[in-house]
C-alpha cells in the first residue's frame, strides 16, 4: 500500500489507535466522536497538529452547543476512513440524537507501527497523566471536557467548550458621551 499520509494524518491515527487497540483479551473499545474532538482540540492547543478550528455547533448529549472544532482535523479523519485505516461506528443514544464512534482498523494497527517515533512519542506526551504519566481517558459531559487520569485521579481541563465570544455575543454599548467627562454647562 502506497499510503502518502501526512503528519497531521499520522499522528490522528496513533491517537485513535492508543485508545482503541485491541486489549489482551481481545475486546476492543471505539473512542466516541466527543472525546476524539475533545483530544483533537488539545492536540491543536499543544502544538501536536497543524490545525485550524472554529466554534461549531454540534448536539452534546442531546443538547445543542457550540464547541471547538477543525474542519482541518475533519477532513484528515475522513481521509484516514477512506484509506481503510479507521473504521466508523454509528451509535444511537439514549436521546436520539445519532452520534459516532472511531476505531483504528486491522490496517490501520498495521501501519501505525511504522510510523516515525515522534509521532508516537508526541502522542504519548499528549495523553499521558502530568502526575504520574498513565494514559489518562478523556471525558465529556454537557459543559466540559477534561482528561481524567484512573490512576492516581488527577484531571485537565480541556478548553473544547472555550468558545471565543467575538462573534456570537451581542456585547452592551454604552455610548462614551453619556455622563462620563461631562462637565456641565449649568449649575
Ligand atoms: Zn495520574
């Protein structure tokens, strides 16, 4: 197989891969949709991918909000789904709002063993707990993503809620000649 992956699309794919090879006994889990943007995210904010991203609003346990999320990373998840190397899930939740789930494929397992070292080891890097450097899982509820270490329970936050105000809160105008400076002509 030829695969021209880029940096950005090998590293998403270690990500996925760390969370979702198969355990020694053979059960595998799938990383559901949330917590991968929530990792996305982060890895944009480190400095581990190239990405840019925006506030998108998307259902987050049946309750609609705006969240980070790069169309970037998006479209290389969708590449590495194309190339056979993730496979797709559809769940459908308790509140009926259909959400995904990712996995790496036999495939993809195989390549990511030939990935550069650094691309690895800056995944561990992302990942693991600051205290005491376990993997540490990612959790999303309503209003906030944070990374939650089993082990020694630390956790992170991760800003995937942060949502720059800009453009999307009217902000108060109060008009700078009203009362403020004004000296008055009468008394
Ligand atoms: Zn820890």
């Amino acid at each position: 197989m030829d695969l021209q992956l880029t940096q950005e699309q090998r590293r998403l794919l270690i990500l996925i891969h760390t969370y979702t090879a198969p355990r020694d006994d053979g059960s595998q889990v799938w990383l559901k949709d949330l917590p991968l943007r929530a990792l996305m995210y982060d890895g944009i904010v480190k400095k581990v991918f190239d990405w840019d991203y925006s506030p998108t609003s998307v259902f987050v346990h049946g309750i609609r909000r705006f969240i980070n999320i790069s169309q970037e990373g998006e479209h290389d998840l969708i590449e590495l789904r194309e190339a056979g190397l993730v496979d797709k899930l559809r769940i459908t939740a308790t509140e009926h709002v259909p959400s995904k789930a990712y996995r790496s494929s036999v495939e993809g397992a195989a390549v990511v063993a030939d990935f550069p070292e650094e691309d690895r080891k800056t995944i561990i890097d992302l990942i693991s707990c600051l205290r005491c450097e376990s993997a540490r899982e990612v959790r999303v509820t309503s209003s906030e993503a944070f990374y939650f270490c089993k082990d020694c329970e630390s956790t992170e936050h991760i800003g995937l809620f942060n949502i720059e105000d800009v453009a999307y809160v009217a902000r108060p105008y109060l008009p700078r000649v009203l009362g403020v400076g004004s000296t008055g002509g009468e008394s």
